[in-house]
C-alpha cells in the first residue's frame, strides 16, 4: 500500500462497532495510522484478539501499524443512593463521607481518602462531568460538607473531579498494572498513563514499563498544564485529553491550552496527540458537523502530529465513514496555499548538536533543491523525530531495522515508516536502498530528488553525521527485498 497524501496522522479506538477484522482491515484502508486498545472496557482476550488482527493486516499491507494500549487509570466516584438519584437545589447542604453511607438528599459516600487529604474551605468539587458543583464548607473528621452551587441530579458512582488539586493518588491503579503487564507481553507499542499529574507520574511508570514500550502522558487535569515542560521532559508523546481537561477547567481556556501544549510538544520533538469529541456525532450521524471540521482543522493548523477518534469508531454507527471524514479534513486543511505559514507563525529552537543540525539542513535542502522525500535512517527513530518536528511539507521516509520503532514512527507528523534489512553495506548501498524504497513507496519516481540522513558508523544510536542528494534511479545495483518482517 503507497503513502497516505497527508502528513497528519489518525488515530483511532476499537470496540463493538470495530471488533472485526474486516472492519478493522477498513478502517486502516481508510486511513488510521494508529489503533488505540481501551483498556477501561474489554476483556484482556477481546484486546489480544484484535492486536492479533492488527497484525494480520500489517502483514498483507507490508507496512507497520502501531498500536496504543491506553491504561484507564484512577476513577474518583460517588457512592451509590437509596433510591439511586436524588435532586439537590442550588444553595443546599450535601455531605460527602469517608465511611459508608447510605445516599440521599442530605449526603453520600465518597470513598476516596486522597480527596479528603487535600481539599479544603473554599475548594470546588465537580461530580458528573461538571454538570453539579459542590463549594466546600469544611472538611473535617472524615466529613466534607458542601454548598450546591447548581440545582442538579445526583446518581450512582458519578465520577468526581478536583479542580487545581494535586491527588497524592498513583497514576496505576491495581487494575492497570494488570493491564499494562498484559499490554506489555502482547507486544503495543506505546503505552498511555490516565490522570497524570506530574512528571513523577510518567517517571514511576517507566521504572516498570523498563523499555518494553514508549509511554504517552494524557494531559486531563489543570496540575498537568503547571507541570507541562517536566511532563513533557519525562514522556516519549502527550495527549491532548479535552473531555476531563474541559471539566475542570472553563471550556473557553481549552483551545488556548491545546496550542500550548502542541508548541510544547513541537519544541522538543514529543508526538501530540488531540483528543475527545473531535467527531461526536458522527457516532450517530453519517456527517460530520461544520463545527467540528474547524475543530480537526485547528488542531492540523497548529501542527498536532495525530487527532483521535474514541466513540466514533468504537461504539458509533458510521466507524469506517468516520476515517473517511477526518481524512478529508485534514487533507483539506493540509492543502490551504497559507498551511505553511500558519503551521511555521512560531519558529522551532534548534538545538545545537550535530544531529538537530543535519536535520534542520536536510529540510532546508529539501526545500530549496525541489526533492520529493527526506530518508532518514534511524536506530530508535529519534533522528527521524527530529526531521518531523520541523514541519517540512516533504515526506518523510523513516527506515529502521526495528519492526517496533517502525510501529512507534507512525505516530510521528509527515512520517512514512519502512522496516529494512540491517545489512547495509557500505554508503553506497544505503543510497540505493533509500531511493529504491522511495521509488517503490511512490514518495519519488525515476530522476526525482531526495534527501538522506544517516550516521556512520552505520547503527551506532545518535550519529547522525551525514546528508546527501540522491537521485533516484543512481546507486541501484541491488534487489530491493525490504518488506515489513
């Protein structure tokens, strides 16, 4: 299968309406470069199944699919009522206990010490995506007493949210080490940590991921934006998360906190990804609203490596046709005359070292000589992270030895990712292989241009040392035969 015509990548969840392989086939002919397993639903049996579909695919298609096992994290709820709901009115005393109670008008359980441990008067708490908000009065004995703000319904195991608080709670809940031990022997590519807060969080979890898997960092709550340059530090991508970020912070801040934690991403080479709604009704509808293209659009605009579909294509109605719209609106997006300019408003730091050096001289030669695609060998796909995060409208051909690094590059911006052969024989041969695999991959044809960057001695980490023009068609004398493993 040849190049997606777009530089932006597509992630997308599985579920009930994508547990098949047909469909799953579907969904990566109509674009998904990354599938995303929920482990917040689904057995461990449902999520080995459909990897094993997913890797079915990448080997009819001869080209890598990374996978994302998304941990669910910890969920702060409510007890349970008598009578399942109550209706409080504005202005109303509400207790929330440590110890077990049972719930009705006046009170409920909250069983959550970290929450005690931290909230304090003045403080507001949020139950059921924000829709009741509680202003703290006290906090006391295991009591916190409340005044509603808002008339609302209170039910079941509502999830509760804590504004501007930092939980000394563990990013891993019991459940997720279970998932993430088993995510880890099937072989994801990339792990997501829900409910990070600080880059405490991401560096805990790496002691126990031990290289098995880079670890992507969802930013959901107000703490993670103070603590944004650590985070971002400490992780290998972030996550946009809108939907918990939306609730905790006013909806009107969101998009100015989404293009600050793209720049920050963007700087320093870290994969974003934009999250949540980002097609909402398309899980019931055929077509996408206009709203809702300016949402994908705007993210594309300030340069977002990936946007993601969850309900869309997990449980929705229409997950294939789904793709298909996201597809079009970033191609749409991507070929604005001004894209460009938009995309490069704010300037990328440099770094002075001689790998950040070669690739910001391979997308300026790129530019300038007309060449159709910019190779870069890489061992751990970090110099190809580099060439990404510049943002050159010319594809990237990322060519590695490592079937798992090939799967990690799919979530990098403008990124083809190729697994080669590590039997490179000399520079000439890596010429050759480059623009073979360019010419075969339609990113060139025969006389066209390309750029390439590699390290010699070749498969050392971090020797990026060398650019070259290459002409496709030049330096050819051996088969091809590269092909996923």
């Amino acid at each position: 299968m040849s190049k997606r015509n777009r530089y932006a990548k597509i992630v997308a969840t599985i579920g009930p309406s994508s547990s098949d392989e047909k469909t799953i086939r579907n969904l990566f002919k109509a674009g998904v470069d990354i599938f995303r397993l929920n482990f917040s639903h689904g057995t461990h049996e449902d999520h080995a199944e459909r990897l094993a579909m997913i890797r079915n695919i990448e080997k009819e298609v001869g080209r890598p699919i990374g996978v994302l096992a998304d941990m669910q994290g910890p969920k702060l709820r409510v007890g349970t009522f008598t009578n399942g709901k109550e209706s409080l009115k504005k202005g109303q005393k509400f207790e929330l206990h440590l110890a077990k109670v049972a719930g009705d008008k006046t009170k409920v359980q909250l069983p959550h010490k970290e929450i005690f441990a931290v909230t304090k008067k003045g403080d507001e708490l949020l139950v059921n995506d924000g829709r009741l908000k509680l202003l703290v009065q006290s906090n006391k004995k295991g009591v916190i007493v409340t005044k509603v703000e808002n008339a609302s319904v209170i039910s079941d195991r509502k999830g509760v949210n804590v504004p501007g608080a930092v939980l000394p709670i563990d990013v891993l809940t019991k459940k997720d080490r279970k998932d993430l031990a088993y995510a880890l022997d099937l072989g994801v590519e990339w792990i997501a940590l829900s409910f990070v807060q600080t880059a405490a969080d991401v560096i805990k979890a790496r002691k126990l991921i031990k290289g098995r898997s880079r670890i992507l960092a969802k930013l959901e709550k107000p703490s993670s934006i103070d603590n944004l340059a650590a985070i971002v530090e400490a992780s290998d991508a972030i996550m946009v998360a809108r939907g918990d970020l939306g609730v905790e912070m006013p909806p009107e801040k969101v998009p100015q906190l989404q293009k600050q934690i793209i720049s920050a991403c963007r700087d320093v080479g870290k994969p974003v990804i934009v999250a949540t709604q980002m097609l909402e009704s398309m899980i019931d509808e055929p077509v996408a609203t206009r709203a809702e293209a300016s949402d994908v659009a705007t993210a594309v605009y300030a340069g977002a490596d990936a946007v993601m579909l969850s309900a869309e294509t997990a449980a929705g109605k229409y997950p294939i046709e789904s793709v298909k719209v996201m597809d079009r609106i970033i191609k749409a997006t991507e070929s604005d005359p001004d894209f460009d300019s938009i995309l490069h408003a704010r300037s990328t730091p440099i770094e002075a070292d001689d790998s950040d050096s070669i690739a910001s001289a391979a997308c300026h030669v790129a530019r300038t000589r007309g060449c159709k695609a910019i190779a870069t060998f890489s061992k751990t796909g970090s110099t190809v992270r580099r060439v990404s995060r510049l943002r050159t409208l010319v594809p990237i051909l990322g060519l590695t030895p490592s079937a798992e690094v090939a799967r990690q590059m799919c979530l990098a911006w403008g990124v083809h990712a190729m697994q080669t052969r590590d039997d490179i024989d000399g520079f000439n041969d890596m010429v050759g292989k480059s623009t073979r695999i360019a010419r075969r991959e339609k990113l060139a044809k025969n006389k066209d241009r390309i750029v390439l960057t590699a390290g010699v001695p070749f498969g050392e980490e971090g020797s990026t040392n060398i650019l070259r023009i290459a002409i496709v068609g030049e330096h050819e004398t051996k088969a091809s035969g590269e092909k996923l493993k």
